[in-house]
C-alpha cells in the first residue's frame, strides 16, 4: 500500500467517485469540502415534510456509472413514465415511447406535435443511439443533427426543443453537440427518468457511506493549489501534499490553479420554484413540456415528483415543480410561474403554495469533455465538465482519476 499523501479537493460526485476509487485500491486520502455537505450540485433540503432537490434532477440508472458505481436497488428509484405531455398554447398532447407506453401509441401517432414521419424518426432515433458510447462532442450540433436525421421544425420546436432543454438546461439547440444528445437519448430509451425515495441527495450519502468518515474534512475550503502538490487555506495555512485529485466546478477549478487552468466558458443557470397543492395538476407522471417556440415565458417544464415518488410530499399533498432554463431563468417569480401555467392547469394553479425556489447559477458547464486537462504536474482533474455534464460524467471523470492515480501509486484492487 502506499504511504504517498493524497488529497481529494470537492466532495461533489466526482470527488466523491475519486474517493470510492482509491479506497478500493487501498490508498489513503483526505477530501476536502468547502461545504457543510458533500454532494456539490446533488443535493436535497427537507422543508415542511417536502423533498426539494436544489432544482429539478433526474438519475438515468442506465448510465454505465450509476450501474458500476451506486446500489441502485438501495435508492429505491421509481421513475417519471416515459414521455411527456405537451402545451402548445392551451392545447395538451401526449409524445410516449410506444414500446414501453403500448397504450399511448395512438395519442402518440396522431398528435399534432410532429407529422407521423417524426415519430417514425423518434424510433430510429432510438435503434440508432443503442449501445452508443461518447466519443466527445461532434462537430454537429443537436439542431443541425436533428435536421440532418429528418425531423420537422414542429418537431423540433414543440419537442427536441423543451425536452433537452431540460436536460441541457438551454433552449438553444445549436450550443450542444449531436452526439451527446443522442447519447442521452440512449439512457432515456434504456431506463426512466428517475428519483430516490429520499431525494437526490441519496446518491452522495451512499457513496460517502462507504468512506471512512475522518478522511472527511467538511466546511475546509481550499484557497489555492499549487501545481508541486501545495494546497493553500483560507486562513494562510500551507499543506503539501504528494498528489492532488482536484474535483471542483471548472470556474473553481480556475479560481485555484490561477494561470495552468483555462479560463472556463460561461455556464448555465436554472431555477426551479416548488409549489405545494392539494391536487396533482396531472393524472400520471408524465414530465409537462412548454412546446411554444422560445421566447414564450420562463416555464421550459413543469413535474410532480410526488406522483413519481410519494415521500417527496408529505400525506394529502402533491409537490409541483415549476422549471426555468437558461440565461433568464432567475427571472422567473411565483406570480410569473403561475400566471404561465394557468392556461394549462386551469384556475386550480392560483391555489397552489409557494414553498421554496432553488436558483442555481452553476448549474452546467458548457464544456461537453476535455481529454486535454487531465492533469497539470502532481494535480490529477476531475469533474463533469472533463466528461459529460451529466451525473454519468461527474462519476466517470472521478472513477477514471481516482484509479489512475492508485495505479501510478501501485495501488492494487480489492
Ligand atoms: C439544476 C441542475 C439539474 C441537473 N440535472 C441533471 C440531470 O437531470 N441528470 C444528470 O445526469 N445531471 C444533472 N445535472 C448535472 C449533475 O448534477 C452534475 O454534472 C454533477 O453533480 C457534477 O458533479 P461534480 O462533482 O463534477 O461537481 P460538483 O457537484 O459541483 O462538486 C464540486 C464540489 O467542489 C466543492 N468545492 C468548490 N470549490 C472548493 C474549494 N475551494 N475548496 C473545497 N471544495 C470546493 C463544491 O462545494 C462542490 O461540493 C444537473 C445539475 C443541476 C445543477
């Protein structure tokens, strides 16, 4: 075993998997976390008997990760169906996988979110991304992509548009690359969009379960990193340390490492504004997309993850939330949200309770994968943004630093 000191910096996903990794391979390690939690963007507050993930999130338990690295039994996810139920202007349409949806196949066919060519594409959409692995972003992007595969302007508007929207947390198309659109596309056609019974935030509390708690320095953030190993805190204080795994948001990531790590590309925000209600506005848990062209209001999506998941509201109540995407989405009120979705739920929606709104404004980096940034010197990088801006990136990127860097320790399996 090594005796090498090795610090982890971030306890979000990725560190969090850096972590796992060189437990496994039998090398001790610090982590440190700014944050009185572990868990970075994953996490979840309890208020009033209510589970409000920090905005709107979803575990796809097809990703590779999420099988290799998490007991997705023990989260006990149960999944929003497989589709989504469409407002363009007042009018509702169901778009549902007819093969895990039999029953909707008619609705489906015959909406008026595309022709019946574009459902015909959809299902070679989905035969064309199975298996598919990500090999970095294309030089084509989802607009282009979409297009280039046939898919309409309605199509791509009323569905494509809202639907990654919410994934990519922006509405523009032509800011993400085809690739990991269909990549994704493999993970929604493979397994539902899914949610713990606990909230999110069982992700990262299972996998710091299995981490020996004093390698956890929680609320000790770092100030700087020097590329010879040197981690420098808040209060002056200098720890040297002979390997760093860095596992923090790219703008962190810069704002440590100074000069020898690039400046980061603007990111994407989100809000998510959580409303309290008696009655659920929908029947089934469909995800509610706005298929109105741009430039029609904040809401991009609308869920009840308590007909998804019941302990997310406590007995008698439902929990709604109401999501804003891209540059603006803070702008997003209350009063705004509702006035938007009552055309779609009806005067039922002015009785809902405001309960919390979780605006984040690192929400995604921009960046779709950088083999380039690995490691500077004695600092191995992790983070989604070397990946995917996914949970399957953030996971991978740590899985893949933490065992590189035991490997180069010598470190050996358990
Ligand atoms: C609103 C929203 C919706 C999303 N939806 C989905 C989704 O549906 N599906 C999906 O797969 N992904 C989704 N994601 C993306 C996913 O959550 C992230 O890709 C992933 O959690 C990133 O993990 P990470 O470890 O790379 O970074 P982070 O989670 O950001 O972790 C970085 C950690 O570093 C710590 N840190 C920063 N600076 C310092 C310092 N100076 N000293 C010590 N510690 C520091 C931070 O406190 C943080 O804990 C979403 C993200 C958001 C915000």
């Amino acid at each position: 075993m090594s005796d090498s000191k090795v610090a982890i910096i971030g306890g979000g996903l990725a560190g969090l998997a850096a972590a796992k990794a060189l437990k496994n391979y039998g090398i001790p390690f610090t982590l440190f976390e700014a944050s009185k939690n572990l868990g970075g963007r994953v996490q979840s507050d309890r208020h009033d008997g209510f589970i409000l993930d920090h905005g709107f999130q979803i575990l796809l338990p097809a990703y590779p990760e999420a099988q290799a690295q998490l007991d997705l039994e023990a989260l006990d996810l149960r999944g929003y169906l497989p589709g989504a139920i469409v407002f363009h202007h007042h009018r509702a349409s169901l778009i549902a996988d007819p093969f895990r949806k039999p029953s909707a196949i008619l609705s489906t066919a015959f909406s008026s979110v595309g022709s019946f060519a574009d459902k015909l594409k959809v299902l070679a959409l989905r035969s064309g991304s199975k298996m598919m692995t990500y090999e970095g972003p294309s030089n084509v992007t989802a607009l282009q992509g979409l297009r280039n595969a046939g898919f309409s302007d309605k199509m791509i508007d009323r569905f494509f548009r809202p639907f990654y929207g919410g994934i990519f947390l922006t509405a523009d198309l032509n800011d993400v690359p085809y690739s990991f659109l269909q990549y994704l596309f493999r993970f929604f056609s493979e397994s539902l969009a899914s949610i713990p019974k606990n909230g999110m935030e069982a992700i990262p509390t299972q996998m710091a379960a299995d981490l020996p708690a004093d390698s956890l320095r929680l609320r000790t953030p770092v100030k700087a990193v020097d590329v010879d190993g040197t981690i420098h805190g808040l209060d002056g204080s200098k720890l040297q340390f002979d390997h760093v795994i860095l596992a923090v948001q790219e703008p962190a990531a810069h704002r440590l490492l100074k000069s020898n790590f690039p400046t980061p590309i603007q990111a994407r925000s989100s809000q998510t504004l959580y409303f309290s209600a008696d009655i659920a506005p929908i029947d089934e848990p469909y995800l509610v997309i706005n298929g109105n062209a741009e430039g029609s209001g904040h809401v991009n999506h609308v869920a009840v993850p308590s007909l998804v998941q019941p302990n997310y509201a406590p007995k008698g109540k439902h929990l709604i939330a109401v999501n804003a995407v891209g540059r603006d989405a803070h702008q997003m009120t209350a009063e705004k949200a509702i006035h938007e979705v009552i055309p779609w739920f009806g005067n039922e929606a002015r009785a809902w309770k405001f309960l919390s709104a979780k605006p984040v404004y690192f929400a995604l980096p921009r960046r779709f994968g950088s083999p380039e940034l690995k490691s500077i010197d004695k600092v191995t990088l992790a983070g989604d943004f070397l990946e995917t801006p996914s949970i399957q990136g953030a996971l991978l990127s740590g899985r893949k630093a933490g065992e590189a860097l035991a490997l180069k320790l010598g470190g050996s399996s358990r």
